[in-house]
C-alpha cells in the first residue's frame, strides 16, 4: 500500500469495490477536469457567482454546445452545483470543496507557477 495516500480515500474507494489501481482513475478525472481551458473558464466565472448557460456564453464567448458539455463534466465531478430557478438552471461553484482549493491553487501558481512563465517565454524566443 502506498502510504502517501491517505487511509480516508483508500477506504471509499475500496467500500466501492476498487483496488487503489482505480484510485488514480479518479485522480486522473479530477486533474482532467481541470486541465481543459474552457472549464478553468467556467470555474473562474462562477467564483463570481451564479450564473445560466446564456449569460455563461455571453461573457466567455462561447457556443452553447460546449458550454453545456463543460457544465455537464463539471458537475458530474462536483466542481459546481445546478439549482432551478423558473425555466433557468443557475450553476454555482461547489463552494465547500471547490472554491477554497482554487484559492490555494492560485497562491501556489503565484509563488511557483507564473514565474516559471518569463523562464518559458525566453526559451521560446531563444528557438
């Protein structure tokens, strides 16, 4: 067993009947899901607050069908929540969980991320 997994997610994941092979299945679907720029997009909006589809398009200046299929992803993986409100779904970020890990990933990028973007920018150049 690895012992830098913690003993929490080893013991959901074998209640639901998987070897800790699966568990990097489910390490691999959240990263995934935050590895698409159009859903980084959608998450960042949503710390805004809540938002519809429409106006969801309207300031990313994307098409509904993608729109639709990142809000899908994202709420399958519990990155944001959907309430009804009259013939309108509004989608929020899953502020319990979500919201406060984009902000220590941010602090993070801060430190180690962004720098790391003139070192990129000057390799670029170099070529």
């Amino acid at each position: 067993m690895n012992h830098m997994i913690s003993k929490t997610i080893l013991k959901e994941c074998c209640k639901e009947g998987f070897n800790e092979d699966k568990l990097y299945l489910a390490y691999k679907l959240f990263f995934g899901t935050l590895s698409s720029d159009s859903r980084l997009r959608i998450i960042n909006l949503l710390r805004e607050g809540k938002k519809n589809v429409s106006e969801i398009m309207s300031k990313l200046g994307m098409d509904q069908t993608s729109v639709s299929h990142d809000l899908a992803r994202l709420k399958r993986c519990g990155f944001v929540e959907v309430s009804i409100d009259g013939k309108f779904r509004y989608y929020q970020i899953n502020k319990l969980t979500i919201d406060p890990l984009m902000n220590i990933i941010e602090k993070h990028m801060a430190e180690h991320c962004i720098p790391l973007l003139r070192f990129m920018e000057e390799i670029k150049y170099e070529k």
